[in-house]
C-alpha cells in the first residue's frame, strides 16, 4: 500500500524503528504540550481562496539568502541520522540535493561533514552550530564549515541547557553523554592529535557572542529558536541575516507558544529587514501555505525527514518525503489562486474561533 501523506511515513518508522529511537525522535520536554500544539496550532488557521484565476502554471521557487530552491520546504537540523538509516546524513544530503532545497547539517551529525559535502556537491547546505564552551573549537567549526562551502551559519540559541525529556530518561538513554562523546573535528585532525573529550554545550553564549562569531566568517548568521519580538529586535540591532521561528520541536522549553503561533510577532518585529523561517509542526502542504501567508519566507521540515530515512533505503524515502509535501504545497497554490510564491500573503488565511 503507498504512503500518501506523512503520517503514513510516521507510522512506518515506528513500526520499524527500535522503541529507544523512536522515543528520541518523537519525544518531546516535560508534558509535551509544545511538541503537540505545534501540529494543532495549524488547524485553527483556515484558508481563504481565491478562484476564477488561472492557475495553469504554478511556480513553486523561491530564494532564501540570495539562494534558488525549487520550493519554500527545506530540511531542519536534526542529530544522529544513523540511527535511522546506515548512511545517516549522506542519505538526507543527497535527498535533499536532488529535490533542490537546502539541508541544514547539525552540529551533531553522525558523518563527517566533509564526507556530507563529498556525497552531495551541488546541494545547498548550511551549518548549524551548538556554540561550546571551547572557543577555539568552535572557531574551528566555523570556519571549517564555510571552507568546505557552507552558505550560512545558523545559531541554535535555545539550548543553554538540555530540555527535559522523559522518554530519553526512562529508556535510559544519555543524550548529554552521548553529544559529549561526539568527536567534532575535521577527520585530518583525527589522525594527527589526540581525542579529548570536547566541552559541554556554553550556558553562557550571549548576544555579545554573536558578535565574535561574525568577526569569524563571512557566512551569514541565523539564529535558531526566536520566540519573542524582544529577542527579533535584539537579532536586527546585532545584524543577524536571519531567524528561524521555533521551539526546537517542544523538545527544549514545554509550555512556550507553537511556532506557528510566534511568527506573526516575530515578523512584525523586524519589519522587512531580515528572512524569517518557521519550523515545528508542519505535516501537510496547507500547513508551507499557511506559514508564507503569515510572513515565513521558508519551512524547515524535522522529524518527517528521519521518519523518510527510516523508508526505502534511505535517501529514496527522504526523496518521496520531499515529494510529496512539495505536490500538496502546489496543489495547496492552485487551489487558492496562487500563481507563484510572491501572491501567497496574509489575506489567504483567517484564525478559526473555535
């Protein structure tokens, strides 16, 4: 039987995962209201079409920072793709380089990014950063992503301190000892010096951080987990190119606002003058519809991509992921008169009062 929409991709990894990898992908903080509200905050928003327009042609591109992608649907950080499926993030790479979007590699991912980049050349490809206590590392990170072509940096800014994750504690898994085990540098550092356990991820990393950070590269800078119009304001006052709307899937902080629900404060805030992106919760091509019309510039998609890699070899089941949100999402346009990318605005959509 085909699967036809991502909750069929959903209930094919947990099926096949072990119980310990699904609960690590699935889980959530505390009650995991947030991880669940970010799925239900979309279906108090309703759709407002527009017909008699012709729609014979729909234009599903876009740009984010000055760069082409087939559609506004890119891939979000996640860790430990080789949980999922042997090849990891070589998988998810070249998926993601064949559907013509960007992927956003994490800190923590399970291959060398050099390996990463090797697999999938022409993909666009931006590098998160979990900031550590060890500057020089950090440093090293950095200016390793932007040598192996990297086009942007992006800060993950909510994780001053691990969120509270049950299922990750009663399977007795380790997540801090295990990101704590994760040799971060280049694989010629490897051979050459000896492995030190690296530092934990820097409580302490501030806004004035940020600063330093820029002095390091030309990449632009995007931060990770902006919530309030406060913090949008203190990211343009620090000339950040960018910011993502999210709560790290309701896998940090329970009980803070779905993404959905702090975007239209967070793009109020900054006015125009930087991109905004959403991530957390976006299950259905009406949902892509829903954030752009509300000020997103792009989506960043999370545990659909890890439940695409648990299917069809791998990259074939990210690819049918891909897919199938980017069909909806025109399917999405043509049906509320969108003609491109640009005509999608705040008029198509209206909060449901219920």
């Amino acid at each position: 039987m085909p699967l036809v929409c991502l909750t069929d991709f959903q209930a094919y990894a947990q099926e096949h995962l072990s119980k310990s990898t699904w609960d690590f992908i699935e889980g959530g903080s505390d009650e995991c209201f947030t991880r669940d509200d970010n799925i239900a905050a979309f279906k108090k928003i309703r759709l407002r079409p527009r017909y008699l327009r012709d729609v014979r042609e729909v234009d599903t591109r876009t740009t984010i920072q000055g760069e082409e992608i087939t559609a506004p649907i890119c891939i979000a950080p996640t860790g430990f793709h080789c949980l999922v499926w042997p090849d990891g993030e070589m998988s998810t790479a070249r998926a993601a380089q064949a559907a013509g979007i960007c992927y956003i590699i994490s800190t923590y991912a399970s291959c060398a990014l050099e390996d990463i980049v090797a697999t999938a050349p022409r993909g666009l490809k931006w590098f998160q950063l979990y900031p550590t206590s060890d500057r020089q590392l950090n440093k090293q990170l950095v200016q390793r992503a932007e040598a192996l072509g990297f086009k942007a940096l992006v800060i993950t800014v909510d994780t001053p301190k691990m969120g509270n994750r049950r299922c990750d504690i009663r399977n007795q898994l380790d997540l801090q000892r295990n990101l704590l085990l994760k040799d971060l540098r280049s694989p010629k550092e490897r051979h050459t010096t000896p492995y030190f356990q690296m530092s934990p991820i820097d409580s302490s990393f501030c806004w004035n951080d940020i600063t330093w950070l820029q002095s390091l590269t030309r990449l632009p800078i995007i931060l990770k987990g902006i919530l309030t119009k406060e913090d949008a304001e203190l990211a343009l006052k620090h000339n950040v190119r960018g910011v993502i709307v999210s709560n790290h899937g309701g896998r940090q902080l329970d009980d803070v606002p779905a993404s959905i629900d702090a975007l239209t404060e967070v793009v109020a805030a900054v006015k125009g003058k930087m991109e905004v992106y959403l991530d957390g919760g976006i299950r259905t091509g009406n949902d892509v519809l829903k954030a752009l019309a509300l000020g997103a510039k792009c989506v960043f998609l999370g545990r659909p991509i890890l439940w695409g890699l648990a299917y069809k070899q791998g990259e074939h089941g990210v690819e049918e992921v891909l897919n199938l949100i980017k069909n909806e999402f025109h399917t999405s346009m043509s049906l509320t008169g969108c003609r491109s990318v640009a005509e999608i605005n705040q008029d198509l959509v209206q909060f449901s009062r219920l």
